[in-house]
C-alpha cells in the first residue's frame, strides 16, 4: 500500500489533482466554522440535540448548521434542485429531447440547475431561519427585517459557493466533489461523536460499544460487497469483412452493477425526508389551530422511529430504482449493442435485448435495494437495543463515507492504469 501511494505521488498530475481536492476540503471545513454574527449557539446546539432530523441535516453540512456558519445549508439547496431537474426531464419533451443531445445538453440542463439552487436556498434558509426563531428558547436575537434579509443573502451565498467549489473538484480535482463535500462533513463530526458517545457511556455499556463497533464492521464489509458486485451479461460480435480485413468474432461482456445509482440514493431520500419536518416545524406555531394542529402531527409522526425506520427504507429503495432508470436505459443499450454488430447469446437484437436488460437490471436492483435500504435502518434498530446514541456513525453516515471511498480510489486507479501503473 505504501508502494502504491508512493506511485501516486510521482506522478505530476494526479499529486495535483489531489492536493487541489484537500485545499478544497480545507476551504470548506474553514467556512463552515465561520458563524453568522447574533446567535445564540449554546441553545442553537440544544436544538439540534433535542431534533432528529435537523440533527441529520447538520451532519450533511459539516456541523455548518449548529454553529449558524454562512455555509449553514450545505449542498442540500443544489442536491434537491437536482432532483427536481431528473424530474423534470422526464415529463417536459424540451427537457428529455436536452438530455439527449449530449455533452452540449448536460451542460444547460446544469446550468438551469444552478439557476433553480439560488432561489431554493434562499426558501430553504428563510425556513430554517423562521423555525429557529420561534424555538422555545430564543436563538436569533433582534431579527428586524433588514437583518432577516442579510442572513439570508448571506447564507444563499455561502450553497453557491459550495456549490462552486463542488464543482471544481468535480473538474480539477479527483472523485466527485459534491460527494466528497459530503463525505468530509461526516468525518469532520465522526472524532467529536466518538468522544461524545465514551463521555455518556457507562462501564456497563462496554459490551453494546464492542457490538456496535462489530456491527459498523459488518456493515462496512457489506456495503463494499454490493457497490463491486456486478453480472456481467455476455455479448458477442458478428464477424464482418471490410475490403480485406475481417472484424468482429470477438466477446465480450456488459456489467450490470448491483447498486447502479452508488450513494445518489441516500442522498436524494434524506433531502426528501427532511422537507416534510421542515415544513411542519414552519407552521407548529402558526395563528390557525387547525393548521399548528396538522403540523403538530407530522412533527410527531415523523419523530416516531418505527414511521422514520419505513419511510426512510422506502425512500431508498424507490430512489434507488428511479435512479438506476436514469442512468442505465436498456432501449439506447439494446440500440448501440446493434448498431456495432453485437448481440446476447440466445436473445434476438432490438426490443427482445432491451427486454432481458431490463428484466435483468430490475432483479438485480431489487437485491441491491433491500440491502441499501436494511442497512440504513439497521442503525435505528440498534440504537433502540444498545440505547447508544450514535447518529454520525449511523448507517447513512457509513454508506456514504464507504461509497464515496470506493469512487474516490477507482477513479485514483484508474488514472494509475493510464500511466502504466499497476492499480492497487
């Protein structure tokens, strides 16, 4: 491993690619830790302790939210603007005949997303703004509405400036930078939790703290296991003579992964998990009984674990498929599979080839699905035995710093491979 590294770092360009990753990384840890000025953070910190789910949104900004920072909302803004534009493609022509033309078309349909970011962070943060203000002890002193204003062009700022960032390590550096934007806030909170979670613990609690421990282990081993497995579908080229040359006459295969979409999935379900408590949280106090009623209720609901446990696997196994529908399409697969002169033994070129794909993708998903989806509620189920309150080191926490690791390292071998290195 040591060789390995060392190869790394000979080469010119990819030691570039990852000190200008790190630097990135360091620029965002340092503005997520500058606050916004007139806030209380001791009962800001409370808040966030005594609530499940902004305690889940301040993991994905870093510890950002806690402390009020001007990076506050993360790329929550920018991830959920995404989802709406994958929508979106799929029921307005204009959009899905964009997506279709190539690099050119990718291209608008991110610019018309980062359009679609500013005013969802602005919504976002001016929510956000509204909830802590009426928490039960005050956390925003003197919000007048210029000040309200400030806050939130402040905060809207600091999303499109991750949103910058993510970007460029997506194109300078190695890996996905959203991904990994997301990845250094998780483990930027893992070293304050570990302490946390020894400080409460009793020496009774050794045993559940060794069991947590094994079960992290194995579910680490799990999540390598799903996101490398993969079926290769067996393909085979006709032989063809072109002047006095004979092509073809080869095979080769087409691999279908288990989990197509990698961490997309989670992300996409705890941005939609979070918006209904928001909302709900917006409206506890409003002047109408029925309408803080009705609020009121969904907070509750979302607060009982056995609800948060199933709609949270639901979600990531509905994304999960939605997802792999996004990216993996069996008609323009079954399309170019012809166009080049190959086939699936024993299946006719055309639909009946789109057909076995998509038969095949849709089982394979399914397994991989289940276990995204059993792996992320695992957690829950075992705070409720070990009682050991563990939220950044729970499942969601560990599929995605797992996932993103994975991407990060193939994308690292391959540029090795490239350079005649031997991967690791």
């Amino acid at each position: 491993m040591i060789e390995k590294i060392t190869q790394i770092f000979k080469v010119p360009d990819l030691r570039k690619k990852i000190i200008f990753t790190l630097v990135i990384l360091v620029i965002f840890r340092f503005a997520a830790h500058i606050p916004v000025p007139g806030v209380d953070l001791e009962n800001l910190k409370e808040f966030f302790k005594g609530n499940q789910f902004f305690g889940l949104l301040d993991i994905f900004s870093g510890g950002g939210m806690s402390s009020f920072s001007i990076v506050m909302m993360g790329i929550a803004p920018y991830i959920n603007a995404s989802i709406i534009m994958q929508l979106l493609t799929m029921v307005v022509p204009k959009l899905e005949a964009l997506q279709k033309e190539g690099e050119e078309g990718q291209r608008k349909i991110s610019r018309y997303t980062r359009y679609l970011t500013v005013p969802l962070a602005a919504m976002q943060s001016y929510g956000m703004i509204t909830v802590l203000s009426r928490a039960s002890q005050p956390i925003i002193e003197d919000l007048n509405p210029f000040r309200l204003v400030t806050i939130i062009l402040t905060i809207t700022a600091g999303t499109v400036f991750l949103m910058w960032l993510g970007e460029l390590v997506t194109e300078k550096g190695i890996g996905n930078g959203i991904s990994l934007l997301i990845f250094a806030g998780i483990i930027a909170r893992v070293p304050s939790a570990i302490r946390e979670t020894f400080a409460v613990a009793d020496p009774g609690q050794i045993l559940n703290l060794v069991l947590f421990g094994a079960i992290a282990l194995v579910v680490i081993f799990g999540v390598v296991i799903i996101t490398e497995g993969q079926r290769n579908i067996p393909i085979s080229y006709a032989r063809r003579v072109q002047g006095n040359r004979l092509f073809g006459g080869v095979s080769t295969h087409l691999p279908l992964r288990v989990n197509q979409a990698g961490v997309i999935p989670i992300i996409f379900a705890i941005s939609v998990m979070l918006f209904p408590g928001m909302i709900a949280n917006f409206f506890v106090n409003a002047q109408t009984s029925w309408l803080a009623s009705a609020a009121q209720s969904v907070t509750n609901i979302f607060q009982n674990q056995l609800f948060y446990g199933v709609f949270y696997f639901s979600m990531v196994v509905l994304f999960t498929y939605f997802y792999t529908a996004v990216v993996f399409n069996p008609d323009n697969i079954s399309e170019n599979i012809q166009k080049q002169g190959g086939f699936i033994p024993g299946i006719r070129p055309g639909k009946n080839t789109a057909g076995y794909l998509r038969k095949v993708l849709s089982r394979i998903t399914l397994a991989g699905a289940l276990f995204l989806g059993a792996i992320a509620v695992l957690p829950l189920m075992i705070q409720g035995v070990t009682n050991i309150q563990t939220l950044t080191l729970g499942g969601t926490g560990l599929l995605i710093v797992v996932s993103v690791v994975i991407e990060t390292m193939k994308q690292i071998e391959s540029q090795l491979v490239m350079r005649d290195y031997e991967g690791f």
